[in-house]
C-alpha cells in the first residue's frame, strides 16, 4: 500500500514477521514517512500474548499494508475508552448545631 492510499483512521490488515505470527487488522492512528501506527482491532488468538505486550499497538511498513478484509478466525481487541465527566458537588455544609439550654 503506498503512504498516499493511507488515511487515518481508515481500518487496514497489516502483517508483521517480527512481532506477530499471523496477519491483524488496525485502524491508522498516525502516519509517519514509510510506517503507520495502527491500534490493532482484530488478530488471531495464536497472536493474544504478543498483541496484549503491545498494549494493542503496533508500528507498520507501508508495504505490509492492505486494505481491510475480514480476517478468519480472528479475535477482536477489547479497546478500553475512557470517559471522563464531572461530578457535580454534594452539599457538604453540615447545618448549625442548636444547643439551646
């Protein structure tokens, strides 16, 4: 795939021999000169170990890139997306003590 096809936040399947045995898919989170940075959102279970010490990340050549296809017996990622949202305050005032004698 060449760098002008690549978009991000486009889904690809992406191969790597160094760090992953079987091919994965990912979506772009950014691009560089001749890689890109996928988050990884779909991988063969064989991959589980490698793919959770990569804390579902992983940087790929250009030319170990496709366009996506739905990959067999493939495992999704369990991406964790935090929100954040304020708490509104309690009245914490406790009420005047009333010591009448």
């Amino acid at each position: 795939m060449k760098k002008a096809n690549v978009k991000v936040g486009a889904i690809v399947t992406g191969k790597s021999e160094e760090e992953l045995k079987k091919p994965f898919q990912g979506k772009v989170e950014k691009i560089y000169e001749n890689s890109a940075l996928l988050a990884i959102t779909s991988y063969d279970p064989i991959d589980e170990t490698a793919v959770s010490d990569l804390n579902n990340k992983i940087v790929v050549n250009f030319k170990n890139l496709k366009a996506a296809r739905a990959v067999k017996n493939s495992k999704t990622a369990l991406i964790n997306e935090v929100k954040v949202e304020k708490v509104a305050k309690k009245d914490t005032k406790k009420p005047a003590s009333k010591d009448k004698k």
